[in-house]
C-alpha cells in the first residue's frame, strides 16, 4: 500500500501513495453522512444521519475494507471527487490540501492526539443517528457547526496590513 513518508500532508493530493492519502483522514465521519438535495435549487443539505456502516460511538466505518459490497452508493474519495464535490466540510483534510491550505493545529497527524477531532466539536461522534433508526430523513438536517479552518502565518499577515 506504500509507505507514509515524513511530513507527507504537505503535499499535494495528487503526490500522495495510497496510505498517505487513508492517512490523511481526521475520522471525523462527516462524509459518511447522508445529504439531501434541494430539487429546486440544486443547494445541499446536512444530516445528522449516518450510513448504517458507521459506528456512531467511534466515527469509524463498521467494515470499511467491504463497505462497497454493503453499501453500493459509498463513494471512495478520490482527488476528481474532492475537487468536483461541494459538501465536504470546510475543516476536511482532503478540502484544505486541495485549497493548498494547511492541516489545522488538531488534526491528529499534527497534534498526535487522534481524540482531538471529537474535542474540538469536529467528529460526530454522539451527535448522529443511524439510518436504520432515523426515521423521514428530511426530520434530520442540521446545520453543523465547526470551527473554521486556521488561517496561514500568511493570511494573517495580509489581513492586519
């Protein structure tokens, strides 16, 4: 699967072997998260609704290696994907390495701390509901709130002058 080299998340995606790109995964269990979509609008929804695969207590998936089997819909995300979906939070890895942004300080390949992501409020874990027990899913969206990603040494210096 190849091996995770030093400092590996300050690549670009596309540099990534495919450990470094399942590496760079905080578990926070968002995109295992149903959407819903507006038919008018084209504007998506969050829910706090999660695939049935999904361990709600730990944000992991159940069977991750076979989840297509399970779940044929389960999208792998893929640099095409990454680039082309809007949905992804705004404090995913796979969203700030594509904006060429930087992990924030509690991800755990910076921090250490793989609990981190659920202290910071970023996880779901304890705030989601699996399918199999959710009910009409438009009684499920929500609108998550997350800290915003952590502004470079950079834009922090263009916005003070």
């Amino acid at each position: 699967m190849g091996e995770l080299r030093e400092r590996f998340w300050e690549l670009p995606l596309g540099a990534l072997n495919r450990a470094e790109w399942e590496a760079l995964c905080d578990g926070c269990g968002r995109c295992c998260l149903h959407k819903l979509e507006d038919a008018d609008t084209g504007e998506i929804h969050d829910t706090n609704v999660a695939c049935r695969l999904l361990d709600t207590g730990t944000a992991r998936c159940s069977d991750y290696k076979n989840r297509k089997a399970f779940v044929p819909d389960c999208l792998r995300l893929t640099l095409r994907i990454v680039e082309q979906v809007s949905w992804l939070p705004p404090t995913c890895a796979y969203r700030l390495r594509a904006d060429d942004r930087p992990l924030p300080s509690w991800h755990y390949l910076i921090s250490g701390d793989r609990d981190a992501v659920r202290r910071v409020g970023v996880s779901v874990i304890g705030r989601v509901v699996s399918e199999t027990d959710a009910g009409p899913i438009e009684h499920h969206i929500t609108d998550w709130p997350s800290p915003r990603p952590e502004r470079t040494t950079r834009e922090a210096e263009e916005e003070g002058a």
